[in-house]
C-alpha cells in the first residue's frame, strides 16, 4: 500500500487529497507492483523503450497500448516500435527517408518554376552552356555513352515531339498499325510505319496519317 497526495478542488477550493495507491497486475508481465500513480498500468520494469507498449492520452487520461511488431517504411525490415507514432527501424532510416522527401520536395518546385517561367529558364541554359561548351559537350557523350538505351528513347521522343507534335504513338495505335492507303500491317517491315502530314506542312499535327514506306514514297513522288 502506497498513499499520494493529488490537488483537488472541492467548493470552489483547492485543496490537498491522499489516495492510498493498493498492489496491481502489470498489463505486460502480469507481476505484482506497486504503482507511484493512480493511473499506472504497467510496472517499472515494463514502462518506456524496455516494455512492448506505450502510453496514449485519451482525453485527461492515459491508456497503455501494446505495440506489435511492423514494417519499417525505409528498407523494409521489421522492428519494435518504442512509441505509437514509430515508422523506421532507426535514425538512419528516418533521415533518408526525410532527405527523399526534401527531395522529391525539390523536385516538384523546380519543375512548377521550369513551367511558369520556361523563356527565362531556357535563356539561362543557354548562357550556362556557352559559359563552358567543351565541358558540357564531354559530359553529354559521356552521359551518351554510359546510358545508350536511355539516349535512343529520347532522341525518339525529341523527335517526335518535333515532326508530329509528340502524337506519332497515339496514332499509331489509334490505326491498329495499318496503312491507311494498301492496308498493309506495318509492323512486319524494319521501320515501316510512317506518320504522314496530309497537308505536306511538317508544322500541322492535326492532319496526319499512318501509311507504310511504299505508300509514303509513292506520294512524295507524286507531289514531286
């Protein structure tokens, strides 16, 4: 048996209560203890980082929570929590995921400016490449040269953002991959689906069509 003194306030006053504190089962080990608080659950023994739970504070009151195990939302690994809001196995885990996110924070806000300021963003590209051509030159070939899968898909991509106003794919399997003109599958031949401008304007994306090789150099040929 224990008795401690807690402030309360009986009419209007405040005064100075004993409350005898009697033996209890801790809610982790189930030993006997005795608590140094009238709303203690758990034992010394059991309290804090050592035990598998911890306290949450549910209005003016506290209640103790077990806390399993979980994933940590870094590498992946399981771990015991210390508190409720725990979410990374250690504090190694918790500044990357924190840099990742300053990151990708980053990222986002450059890429927000690039598109509400693209002519001031552009003119300063260019200034830093003729600052220094020859170091960006050999940086370019090497970046060329280590990523050649990477280099050939945006070369596609610049391509076809120039010739077809980035539209080549979708009409491509807007037609199925057939010609428009013999009805020929243009995939069977190596490069055979050409995306032809209706109008000869290389600038008017709205008017084009797939039609094969053949057909394409049989209409040049005609317009010649």
């Amino acid at each position: 048996m224990r008795v401690v003194y807690s402030t309360v306030i009986e009419d209007g006053r405040r005064k100075r209560k004993g409350i005898v504190l009697w033996e209890r089962k801790c809610k982790v080990c189930g030993k006997q203890y005795q608590p140094s608080r009238k709303d203690a659950l758990i034992c010394s023994g059991c309290s804090g980082s050592r035990g598998k739970g911890s306290y949450i504070k549910v209005g003016s009151k506290r209640r103790w929570v077990i806390l399993e195990q979980r994933k940590c939302r870094e590498c992946g690994n399981g771990f015991q929590p210390k508190t409720q809001k725990s979410l990374y196995c250690s504090k190694a885990c918790g500044n990357k995921a924190e840099r990742d996110r300053s990151s990708a924070k980053n990222r986002e806000r450059s890429k927000e400016w690039y598109h509400n300021n693209i002519e001031e963003a552009r003119k300063k590209r260019k200034e830093r490449y003729w600052s220094n051509p020859d170091k960006y030159r050999a940086y370019s070939k090497s970046w060329r040269e280590e990523h050649p899968e990477e280099e050939k898909e945006l070369r596609d991509r610049t391509k076809d953002r120039l010739l077809h106003g980035g539209r080549r794919k979708g009409i491509l399997e807007q037609s199925n991959y057939i010609c428009s003109v013999c009805g020929k599958d243009t995939r069977s031949g190596w490069r055979d689906s050409c995306v032809h401008h209706e109008t000869f304007d290389s600038t008017d994306h709205d008017n084009q069509v797939l039609v094969c090789r053949n057909c394409h150099t049989k209409i040049h040929k005609k317009l010649g």
